[in-house]
C-alpha cells in the first residue's frame, strides 16, 4: 500500500509540474536584456530577444568609460562612466543587430557582439 501511495504521489507530481515546463518553453525569449561592461566585453544576460519592444539595461562594471552602439540602428548610449547605468528601449524587427563599443580599440578587443531578435 505504501509504495502505491509512492508510485500515486509521483506520477502526480509529474501530471502537475509538465504544463508547467511547457508553457516557461512556449513564452519565447524575453523582451529584456542586460549588457554589463568590462575591459574588454560585454557581459550579456542573453543575447536572443523577442521582437517588439526591448528594454536593454546595464552597467559600466570596468575601470574606464564605455558606450553601447548598435551600428545597423544607429541607436547608442552615452558615454558610461565606471559605476553607472545605463538603459535603452528600442523598437526591433526580427533580425541581427551588431553592437559594439566606439572607444577607440575596444570592439578590436572584444567589446562587440550581435543581438539576434526572433
């Protein structure tokens, strides 16, 4: 009787919790991502994104100022000082947009990469 109850209580606990998983995997990818920079890098949360409006935050986390620029947009950020934040909200089709840092020798280290929007 026990392991009945056991065998019960499992198949239960699977019944309930795959809906679950299910619809996290049909939501997509998020509409938000975070852009942390270093030298020499951004440190992204992710860098796929839904179409639409997306709210891209982050923070200067190195030593000297940086910016982010999505060439193809022309959209960018200001000049980011050590310790402070930035946000941007931008209006994106599905597609590939490059971004980079336009301090002088920052993309040629590293500081650059592609946001792709499903």
């Amino acid at each position: 009787m026990r392991r009945l109850r056991f065998a019960f209580a499992v198949m239960l606990v699977v019944a309930v919790s795959a809906p679950l998983a299910g619809s996290a995997f049909a939501a997509g990818p998020p509409a938000r991502a975070t852009f942390n920079m270093r030298e020499f890098g951004f440190d992204t949360t992710t860098d796929i994104v839904k179409a639409g409006t997306v709210t891209i935050t982050g923070k200067n986390m190195g030593n000297s100022v940086h910016n982010l620029v999505f060439t193809t947009l022309k959209k960018k950020t200001a000049f980011i000082q050590p310790g402070k934040s930035f946000k941007l909200v931008l209006k994106l089709a599905p597609g590939s947009y490059p971004y980079v840092c336009t301090i002088p020798r920052h993309a040629e280290n590293g500081m650059q990469g592609t946001l792709v929007v499903k």
